[in-house]
C-alpha cells in the first residue's frame, strides 16, 4: 500500500515540468524563436517563418514551403494564433537543441517541432515541422 501511495506521489509531479509555457521558469526560449513568435503576433505566418529561417541554411531554398502551407492552413481551420507553450526543450549537444511546442490558436493546438543550432552570435533554425496531428511531429516516445 505504502508503495502505491509513493508511486502515485511521483506520478503526479513528473508531468509539471514536460509542459513548461512562456511564462514559466525552464531554459529560457532562445531569441530567434521569440522574435519569430514576436513577428508572427505583429505580421502572421509568412513574417513569422521569414524571423524564424533568418541566416539559416533553410534561407531561400523553398524547402520549407511544407511548413508555410501548414501555418496558413492552421489560421483558416483553427482561427486566430494566440500564444505557444514549450511541451519539451532537449539539449542534443553543446551546439544542438530540439524544442518542441504547441502553438495555441482560438480553436485548437498546431504541434511543432524546431531544430536549433548554436553559431557564433546566436541560435539558428535548421529544421521546423509544423503538424495539426502530434503523432506527425512528436517523438514516438515519451518526453
């Protein structure tokens, strides 16, 4: 009895800190995805994802077409963007993190999935999945 009692004890506090928000302590978000969340509030997606891929090898290929139809897509079946909260931030290697978020719009979450890399003034983003289905983005394993 007294181990069930612990198990649930350790349970209920192991979820707390895998949905850290914006506004709750954690690794601070880096600047380059605030800014970009900085200038999707202020200009939508394309504003958004312009921020996002600056100085990224991403930067004028066009391969992240995918992930701008997805956003577009996400305002007109969910509504209005309004915040993101960081469901995991994973440090991969000193120069390496993996974050993944949901993006909160009026009528439901788009999951995302950003690759960061450490250069000499700052983070850049070298891959970014966006997905109305988790399954599509998050890792199959628990975070």
């Amino acid at each position: 009895m007294l181990r069930m009692a612990l198990f649930l004890c350790v349970i209920s506090v192991l979820p707390a800190p895998l949905a850290l928000s914006q506004s709750e302590s954690g690794p601070p978000v880096p600047r380059i995805l605030e800014a970009g969340f900085d200038a999707y509030r202020a200009g939508g997606p394309d504003e958004a994802l312009r921020v996002w891929l600056r100085n990224s090898p991403l930067e004028g290929t066009g391969e992240i077409g995918k992930a701008d139809q997805v956003l577009h897509a996400a305002q007109i079946q969910f509504g209005q963007w309004r915040s993101f909260d960081i469901i995991s931030d994973h440090t991969i290697s000193r120069s390496t993190r993996v974050i993944y978020m949901t993006l909160d719009f009026d009528k439901g979450p788009l999951f995302a999935k950003f690759v960061l890399y450490r250069t000499e003034p700052g983070y850049i983003v070298t891959s970014v999945a966006f997905s109305p289905n988790d399954t599509d983005v998050l890792p199959a394993q628990p975070l």
